[in-house]
C-alpha cells in the first residue's frame, strides 16, 4: 500500500513538473500568437488577405470591426460555437451570421469582403 502511493505522488509531482512546457508562456517566449486566441488569429488572418481590420471594445469582450463608418461589418466573439448559437437565439444576432464561435454582423459589407472574412471564421 505504501509503495502504491509513493508511485501516486511521484507520478502526480511528474505531472506538475511537465506543466510548464505546455507552452502556456507569453509570445516572448519563443511561441508566436496564441492559436487559442481566436480573435488573434481571426486578425492574423484578415491582415494576411488584406483586410482593413481592428479589435474595438473593453478587454476580455473585444470585437473586430472591418473598414470604417457607422455600418462597418463586425465579428463577435464565443468560447464555443454553442454559446454564439445561443446569442442568436436570445435575439443578440440580428443581422449575424453565426460561423463557429462567432457572429459576424454583415452590415454594409460587399459580398467579395464577406467571403473573405467568412473564409477566416471558417478555420477558428
């Protein structure tokens, strides 16, 4: 019984030493951006294709807006696709597309931008 839990807590504290490698650090640590930051590699990727895109809001709640002006498309972001879903259904996505973990409100967004940012939601 003894030699079963001295096993228990080495494997326990073996555990606990690995957790740091897990890559949870900062980008200064050798990482890039955070893939689970979904709004990040939303941006990443609106940048990459081109797109006039910015995160406006309170940190934590964040949205990206594309282009400028009152009517401007806008993407909001989930935890999980469920949880958009949700949104919609409560009526907060009026307007919105649900893609994943987001809602996009399409606005005055032409049909060639929203392709675009729709082809970056898809991969979240």
């Amino acid at each position: 019984m003894r030699r079963r839990r001295t096993l228990v807590t080495v494997a326990a504290l073996s555990a606990l030493l690995a957790l740091p490698g897990c890559g949870i650090g900062s980008d200064d640590a050798g990482g890039g951006s955070d893939d689970s930051d979904k709004r990040a590699v939303a941006l990443d990727c609106l940048e990459e294709e081109e797109v006039a895109a910015r995160l406006e809001g309170e940190e934590g709640d964040e949205e990206i807006v594309i282009g400028d002006g009152v009517d401007a498309p806008r993407i909001r972001f989930f935890l999980t696709s469920g949880e958009s879903e949700a949104a919609q259904f409560e009526g907060n996505g009026e307007g919105a597309e649900q893609i994943g973990p987001t809602l996009l409100y399409v606005n005055g967004g032409s049909d060639e931008l929203l392709e675009t940012v729709e082809g970056c939601l898809a991969d979240l």
